[in-house]
C-alpha cells in the first residue's frame, strides 16, 4: 500500500523553504532567509528524522567563493544527498560536500555555473555543465574529491532537471 505523512516545520519569518530532499531516513530542506534591513541572504539546512527538526545555519562558510563573487552576491541553488548521507550543496561554480554529520568534507570547482545535480539511484551524485567537450553531465568522485569522468551530450542540450530511470 501506500504510505503517506505529513510532517509541519516551522520556519522563522523571511525564512523561504527551496529544495527538499529524503534519503536514509532523513528528510533535508534547504532554505534562505532574508533581512530586509541589512539586505543579507542566509542560506540554512534543516534535518528532520524521528520527529526532531535540527537546523544547520549559514551554509555559506562551506564555501571558499562565498564573499568573493565579482557580483558580490552568492546563491545555494542545488542539494541532493548521496547513497552514504553525504549532502552535496550547489552554488554558482562550487559544491559544497558535507559529511553526514554535516561538517565539511570537500568542495569542488567548475569552470562553468551548474545547471542541475541530481543523485542516481545507485547513490552517486551528477551534475550537469558545459564541458571541455560541450554540454554534459558528470559525477562528483567523493573519494578523489573530484569530478569523474565526464559524458558529453553536445553543445544542443541546456539540461535543467535530471531524472534516473532503473538501469540508467
């Protein structure tokens, strides 16, 4: 049968849910606040498993470009999590990967903005991305703290979801 929950975590004022996601028993939600008096953007996750919400503030310290954007602006725009509890961040050029304690592992660096990250359903986390041989997709290499081998779809393709199929 199907199983369905609901579950209710209250945000702070100016607090905007973005992305959520469920693996191993967890659920994850990313969220940003805004403070429309000094103008700032905080982007935070929160855990929620067995009834209890924890929340884990300013993700940006994960991130070495954080403050050092030509714009002068920085935006989490992706999170997915791995078969292992591993929770990969995205933001412009840079993920942002965190132990499943939620401390930082790693952080690796595109040379292009990501377009979308997505984890199969063997557990392993893709990005997608223009690449040295036009626009692709790509694993995150958790042990090498890298990316893997890159596929390339061609320079036609401008993917903004990914989706696995059994088999894939």
């Amino acid at each position: 049968g199907t199983v369905v929950s609901r579950e209710e975590i209250f945000f702070g004022e100016e607090t905007y849910p973005q992305n959520l996601t469920q693996a191993n028993g967890t659920t994850y939600y990313l969220s940003n606040t805004y403070d429309p008096n000094t103008y700032k953007e905080t982007f935070n996750l929160y855990t929620v498993k067995d009834g209890v919400t924890t929340p884990l503030e300013d993700l940006a310290r994960f991130f070495p470009s954080a403050g050092n954007t030509e714009m002068g602006w920085f935006y989490i725009q992706y999170m997915t999590v791995d078969k292992d509890g591993y929770v990969y961040l995205g933001a412009d050029q840079e993920i942002a990967v965190l132990n499943p304690d939620l401390t930082l592992a790693f952080t690796v660096t595109l040379d292009n903005w990501i377009n979308t990250m997505s984890a199969s359903p063997d557990g392993v986390v893709y990005i997608s991305s223009y690449m040295d041989g036009g626009y692709g997709l790509t694993p995150i290499d958790k042990e090498k703290k890298s990316f893997g081998e890159a596929v390339t779809l061609g320079n036609s393709s401008n993917m903004r979801e990914m989706f696995f199929a059994d088999g894939y």
